[in-house]
C-alpha cells in the first residue's frame, strides 16, 4: 500500500529533516507515527500528498512511484487519500454538509450521489442531525469529526492524520481514536501522527517513532 | 501516474453506466459536470451579493469605463447617418456679382432651368436672402443695424439626380463659373466632405478609447478578483489539498469575471441609451430645423452584442490572468 524506500527530505535552511526513513505500510493496517515535535513527523506526511517532494529514495504508493507524478496529477493522488489536520481545516462559512462534500465535488460526483455519501459519512462520525450547521457552531470534538467525515466522504485507499487530537482533551481524543479503529475493522488503511504516547499505548497498533528525522523504532 | 488519472476516469465511467440516467436522459457523468457549471455559476452570483457594495462599485466603473467610448460612437454613427440623409439634397449656389439686380439673376435663373443637366434653378432675391440670414442666424438685430443689404442675389440650383459622378459635377461647376454673371460658385456638399473628415478622425480615436478603457476594465476585473482571491485563500488551500484541480479552482472566479463582465456591460448598454433620450429632444429640434425626417437611432442589436458580449470576454480574461499568476503562490505547506 504505501512504502517509504531510503527517503530524505531537508530544507536549505534547517538542514536535513527525515534521513532514510524506510518502512513499509500494509493494505489494512492501522500505524502511528510517534516522535517528539520537530522529529519529522508532519514533514513524513506531507511527502505522501506531495505537498512536498523527497530530496532522495523512493515513495511508492499503491506500488506506483510517487516521485513520478507530474503537478498537473497531483490532484488525481490527493483524490486517493483522506487527509486530517490538526486544526481541522474547516470551512467556515459553509455548512457541516458543504464541508464533507467538497471532496465529491472537486472529483465531479453527481449531487444525489453526493448527497448519498455525505449523509453515509456523517452518519458514521455521528453527525447526522448537525449537517446544516455552520462549522463555528460546534464543539472541537464534532469539527473534528466533521473533519474526518470529509477525510472518508470519497472512501480513500489510505487515511493519513496529522495530531488529529492535538488540540482536544482527553476524552474527546480517545473517542476520536475509538473512532479510527473502527475505520480499520471495516478494512480502511491508517497512518496517524500523534506525540499522545498514552492514547498511542492503548490500542496496540504498530508505532514508528521519528527522532530527529530518523525512524528508530518500528513495532 | 497517468494509470491513476485513467483509473479515475474509468471509475467514473462505470458509475455513469452503473447508475440509471437522470431526469434530463443525461448520462450521468455529464449531468454532473451540468450540475456543476450552474452551480458554480449561481455560487459565484451568490458571492458578488454577499459584498454589494464593492461589487456595485466594479460593476459601476466597468460600465463608465465602457460608456464613454460607446456613447461617443453612437454619437459619431447618428452625426453620419443624419449628414448622409442631407447629402442627397445635392445643391449649388451660384453668387452673382453683387452689382447685378435681381431682374437679371431672374433672367440668369430662367436660363439654366433649360440646361439639359439641371433640374431645378430658383432665384433667391438679395431680400430673401436678408430675411433668411436675420431668421435662422440669430444676428437679427446686428443685421438691422445695416443701411443696406450686402448680399448679393443668389441662384440655387438642383442638378439632375442622374449627375452624380464626381467629374460631370465638377464639369458642370466649371461651366457655371464661365457665366459673365457669376461671382463664384459654391458646391454645398463641400463642407459634407469636411465633416466625414472629422468623423473619420473622430472615428479612430473611439477605437484607441475603446482599447484603453478596455484595458482599464482588465485591472478593475482582475484586481477585484485578486481581492476575492485573498480572501478565499484558507478555501483555494483546502481545495487543493483534497484533490481540486487548478481548473476547479479557477472556475468559480472566472465566472465572476464573467458576472462582472456582464452586469458592467449591460449597465453601460443602460447608459447610453438614457444618453440617447436626454438628447433625443434637442436632435428632433435640429432635425426639424434642417427640414430633415431623421430620428435618433440607439445602438443596434449587434452593437448591443458587442458591448456586452466584449464586456463579458474582458471580465473573463481579466480573471483569467489574476487567477492564474496567482495561484501558484496558494500551494499549501
């Protein structure tokens, strides 16, 4: 599914920040992405959608090489891929149902169809009564849902979450994590960034820890 | 990657062959992209009324912007038109020497209605032509001042309407000129040839207005639509981080250039035509005065056409050009 070969990234100004980071994600699997801030972590993601580009190695997604692709098939990528953020990435001023549909309208889904999974992916983050709501209307834990609904909304190959509990307490995070495991049971592929190691220690799953751009543990 | 690209497309294919055609008998996938342009179209109007104020006022200068070179060739065309319908009035005047009476300019007169190129010669008296001068001149009362009449008796001759080939006109002109009678001779279309000189000046420096101010309307459009850019930025970002093509995101801006364009156009074809009835009085008065049928005319369907239809590509292009030098610098990181 997603495969990291001898990657490096580095930035002319703050020197190398991922060094031959290799590992190998399987289709149905569900993997965190540990380290302390600065290790890596956001930077290992942001290569997968090509929001940045390897300076070395390989990145083969679905058994394709991701160097290869051009800009103009950049968003034909991105289409295969459900991206969740930090700060949730919302738009305000659009309804919780616009929102999660953006994904099927920048693909061109029709609007019944569209409307079929908008309601199908709110209904699995439990947001089905709120979909005419306005994003500021909620609390941080529903638009972070709302954010993962948008995430699911196209059924993407692999899911890659970026601290998606950074900024929700404890509870809310463990129903978020609750969340993503369901995901997995029903087959989808996860890769979620978090320094939380103990909501990270509960589910047992495989952990990559980054320490200053290098992958020092793998299981 | 090209494999990716194809397997989406396919994948919608077979969603479109998949589901059942929609209401219109559409094919699926077409009734989508359908579904979007309107859409887009109805959301990019949607957005010009959430800010009316800023919207109003780039519709209002792209329309002054256009007003001015339009109106100006209305103009033009109307001062055309009206000339023309006075040209087939083809006259000469032939000045008599002013010591001759007006017994001899009536005997002058009866011998050129006989000429085989004439159709008509009509003596207008030395008083006749004093009495015309004080009313239509408006120096009335300087006239009266005079002790006595300085003008001389003229001969107004109509040629025939077969004459009308520069050369016989001029033949004709040079055998009146021989007459022993004659003081000179005066072809009134001369001054029609004037005219269309000054019109055809006039003419050409619409055509450089016309470009300037369309440039003019490209930075209006194109700096409202960078405006709108900066403010939709968090928006472009998301969009192009979920997968939107350039060609999605561009789309609902051109479509404002397009709303812009086209609201700007339709207010300028508004101007001009209230340009046209506040003037449409004053004209019909000097029409009347010239003893001539001619009305106003407003501007054409495909001069409307042109306006609009103009407007409508400058408000797209302008977009255009804003959109896509700008947004390369809104790749998210």
């Amino acid at each position: 599914m997603l495969q990291f070969i001898n990657v490096s990234k580095r930035y002319s100004d703050s020197g190398e920040i991922l060094s031959n980071i290799c590992f190998h994600l399987e289709k149905g699997e569900m993997a965190f992405l540990t380290g302390h801030s600065g290790a890596g972590k956001s930077t290992l993601l942001k290569l997968i959608p090509l929001i940045e580009r390897p300076n070395r190695g390989q990145i083969l997604f679905d058994g394709r090489p991701i160097n290869a692709v051009s800009k103009r098939q950049v968003p034909y990528l991105r289409r295969k891929l459900g991206l969740i953020f930090q700060d949730y990435r919302l738009l305000h001023d659009r309804t919780v149902f616009d929102n999660v549909a953006l994904p099927l309208l920048v693909a061109g889904y029709s609007q019944q169809e569209t409307a079929r999974r908008v309601r199908a992916a709110l209904d699995k983050v439990g947001l089905l009564r709120k979909e005419k709501r306005y994003p500021l209307a909620l609390s941080g834990g529903e638009q972070q849902r709302v954010g993962i609904a948008r995430a699911i909304v196209h059924k993407p190959s692999l899911i890659l979450a970026d601290e998606p509990t950074g900024n929700l307490d404890p509870g809310l995070s463990a129903e978020i994590m609750d969340l993503f495991k369901e995901f997995n049971q029903v087959g989808v592929t996860l890769l979620i960034a978090s320094h939380d190691l103990d909501l990270i220690s509960r589910f047992g799953c495989r952990t990559l820890k980054l320490q200053q751009g290098q992958l020092v543990a793998d299981g | 990657m090209a494999r990716i690209k194809q397997k989406t497309r396919r994948g919608r294919n077979a969603n479109a062959v998949r589901a059942r055609r929609t209401n219109n008998g559409l094919p699926n996938w077409l009734q989508a992209y359908v579904d979007l342009q309107v859409e887009t179209l109805k959301a990019s109007f949607v957005r010009l009324r959430r800010t009316p104020l800023a919207s109003i006022m780039t519709v209002l200068v792209i329309a002054i912007a256009l007003t001015i070179p339009a109106s100006f060739h209305v103009f033009i065309k109307n001062v055309r038109q009206a000339s023309s319908t006075l040209e087939a009035t083809n006259q000469i005047s032939l000045f008599l020497k002013p010591e001759l009476t007006n017994e001899t300019g009536a005997k002058v007169a009866e011998t050129l209605k006989k000429h085989p190129q004439i159709a008509m010669a009509e003596l207008i008296t030395k008083e006749a032509g004093l009495q015309d001068l004080k009313s239509y001149s408006g120096f009335g009362d300087a006239l009266q001042a005079l002790d006595f009449n300085p003008l001389p008796a003229v001969v107004s001759i109509k040629p025939k309407d077969s004459l009308t080939r520069p050369d016989d006109v001029e033949q004709l002109l040079a055998e009146l000129r021989r007459l022993p009678e004659t003081d000179f001779v005066q072809l009134d279309t001369e001054w029609m040839h004037k005219l269309h000189a000054i019109l055809t000046i006039a003419q050409r420096s619409v055509l450089v207005f016309s470009i300037l101010l369309s440039l003019g309307v490209l930075f209006i459009v194109g700096n409202t639509i960078r405006l709108e850019l900066q403010n939709r930025r968090e928006e472009i970002v998301v969009a192009k981080l979920i997968g939107a093509t350039d060609r999605f995101i561009r789309r609902p801006f051109l479509y404002a250039g397009f709303w812009y364009g086209f609201l700007g156009g339709t207010l300028a074809w508004l101007l001009v035509s209230f340009f046209l009835l506040f003037l449409r009085g004053p004209s019909r008065h000097l029409a009347e005065l010239y003893g001539s049928p001619y009305t106003l005319s407003f501007l054409s369907l495909s001069e409307t056409e042109l306006l609009i239809g103009a407007s409508v590509l400058l408000g797209i292009i302008g977009a255009w050009i804003v959109v896509a030098y700008h947004l390369r610098e809104l790749d998210p990181t």
